[in-house]
C-alpha cells in the first residue's frame, strides 16, 4: 500500500482563532498538546491533478448548503456553492478567516453521497 499520511496542519497568524472557527464549524477539539486528532475514512482516497489548484482538505458533512452558511457566520469565505459532478461526488470549497483552501463531501450514513 506505501507510506500512510500520519500528520496534517492547518496554518494561520491565528492559531486560536482558527481552533475556535474549526471546533465550532465540525467540532473538531484540540489537545493539552494544540494538536487534533480527527476520524478519517481509511484508507483516505486522493488525486494527482493537472489544473493549478492549492492543496485542499476536504471534510465530510451531512448537508453542505447549512455547513456553508456556517462557514460565512464564522468569518470565512465560500468559494463555490453546493454542486454535483454527476457520478461521482457533491462539493461545496471554502476559505477558512486564514485563506487556507477546504472543500466539503457531502455525506450520508458516513458514506460518499453519489449524485
């Protein structure tokens, strides 16, 4: 299978501010030590791309559209509304207040809604 993905950071001149903004949008709680420990799906699928895109996270959520609004509540930034690529999966992308990239799956019963 090859080397697993063992750690992942989030950066911002906010640390605080960027763990109150991801405890509240997926409840996500940080650590005596500041670090997060989060469940994934296993094994964690990912792409090689050609287009130039930054490197994104994308969070599983029930229901994209109210985890959007939520993401504009708490100061960040929508990047592209719900939509489908018909097939294959429903995305939603954002800007977390420090301008890190991060997309949304939509989920249902822990598995990846195919529209």
């Amino acid at each position: 299978m090859g080397n697993p993905i063992v750690f992942f950071d989030i950066a911002g001149d906010d640390d605080i501010a960027l763990a109150q903004f991801y405890r509240q949008l997926f409840g996500w709680e940080k650590d005596d030590r500041g670090q997060l420990s989060i469940q994934v799906n296993s094994p964690i699928n990912g792409a090689f791309r050609k287009d130039p895109a930054e490197k994104r996270l994308y969070i599983g959520v029930p229901d994209i559209t109210a985890t959007l609004k939520q993401v504009e509540q708490l100061g960040g930034q929508v990047d592209a509304p719900r939509f489908e690529v018909q097939g294959v999966v429903v995305l939603g992308l954002f800007k977390d207040p420090a301008g890190n990239e991060m997309g949304l799956v939509e989920m249902v019963d822990n598995d990846i809604k195919i529209p």
